[in-house]
C-alpha cells in the first residue's frame, strides 16, 4: 500500500543529507531517515522520491521491510535480497523486534507511566488519518512511559506493541495529548509549536539473519 498525502500538501522532501547510512552489510542496511520524507513512493510522480528510491541509487537490491511515516525520523532496516528480507520480515510479523521511540506531547501528563489499548482503523473521510474504532478497528498497543515535563509539554518514550499506521499519533492524541507539530492531529498552537512532527523511531533491535547476533541500533533523539 502506497502512502498518500492530502490534496493541498505540497511535497519538499529534504535534500541534505541525502542518505545516512549507519551500517551495512551484505544482507541488511540500516538508514537514518529524516522527518519530511516519504518511506514508500507515493502514486503520483511528485511523490516518488522517498528512502527506499534513495538506497536503491546505492543499493540496487534494497527492500522496504517496514516503514516510518513521513513525518517521522529514525531508525530503518532494509534488506539487500530476498532471504534477509523474510527472514527479517518474519520478525516484525511476530513481534520479535524490539523498539521505542520518543515523542513530545502538547500539555502535561499527570501520570508517569500506562498503556493504550484502542483499536484503530483508516478514517475513509479524511485518509490518511486513523480513527479509534470499536466495531472496525484492528487491536492496538502502546505503553507509554513519561522522560520529563518541560513547561506545557512532556516528554515520552513510547513502546508500540503493535503497529498499525498513525498508532502513536492516534495513541496520544486520545490520552488528550497529541503530538506537538502534528500536522494531521495536533491543534493549531500544538502545531505551530515545532517545526516538524516530534516523533522520533530512536531504537530498533532484531537478531541478524544470517549470522543469528541480537543487533540494536540507537539514534539519538534529534529534538
């Protein structure tokens, strides 16, 4: 499924640095993907440059084995042939990756830790956006774990359990706390808080498929 992005969304995916590569071997790559650029080219022309066109200039066998939102920047593993790819695959399939991400949120949490358990689905009216939805919706968690309270917004680590399309975004906002820079879900004053989406994939860990190492890899936090 390719993404899509609303009509009037004029597309300037960042142009420096090009690509990061943070490690590469002969069945995986491992990407520093930058807030504001597509994981997965879009249908239209104008949304065809993304990560996976990028590494594929580099890397002609690259694969998308998972993907961020455009929005969101962090760590992404791709696979250089088809072994790797379902090996790793497999994985993601059965929750045997680990990762967390961290976030800004607009106001203060009262508690210091909990969990999410709403079950989302596409909001067809206004796609891409997702919905908590009872009767449709597809199982979904998240635990959350507060980091600091920094005037009107806290910081988290966030730990998805799951991991349906906008599940973070969607997480928060239903906790009363949305994403700061949000450009789908945060109100005005939360948006035009920050200058991107505060969300960022700073973890993931996965056992290699060839050589069976458990590997981590961690991006700070560029916010």
């Amino acid at each position: 499924m390719t993404q899509e992005l609303p009509n009037q969304y004029i597309y300037t995916p960042p142009m420096e640095p090009y690509l990061t590569v943070i490690h590469e071997d002969e069945d995986i790559i491992v990407l520093d993907k930058p807030s504001g650029l597509l994981s997965v080219p879009g249908k239209p022309e104008e949304l065809k440059d993304c990560l996976e066109s990028r590494a594929r200039e580099r890397y002609p066998t690259a694969s998308t084995i998972h993907r961020l939102d455009k929005d969101t920047s962090g760590v992404v593993v791709m696979a250089l042939n088809k072994w790797a790819h379902g090996r790793i695959g497999i994985q993601f399939e059965k929750r045997q990756t680990e990762k967390f991400y961290e976030a800004r949120l607009w106001g203060l949490l009262e508690e210091d830790r909990g969990r999410v358990d709403l079950p989302l689905a596409t909001d067809w009216e206004r796609k891409p956006r997702q919905r908590v939805d009872f009767e449709n919706g597809r199982p979904s968690q998240t635990d959350w774990e507060v980091l600091s309270r920094e005037g009107n917004i806290t910081r988290v680590k966030l730990m998805p359990i799951t991991g349906r399309t906008h599940q973070l975004r969607v997480h928060m906002l239903s906790l009363g706390h949305p994403i700061v820079g949000d450009p789908f879900y945060a109100p005005e004053e939360a948006l035009a808080a920050a200058d991107r989406l505060q969300l960022h994939a700073e973890m993931l860990g996965f056992t290699h498929p060839r050589s069976g190492a458990r590997m981590e890899f961690v991006i700070p936090c560029p916010f």
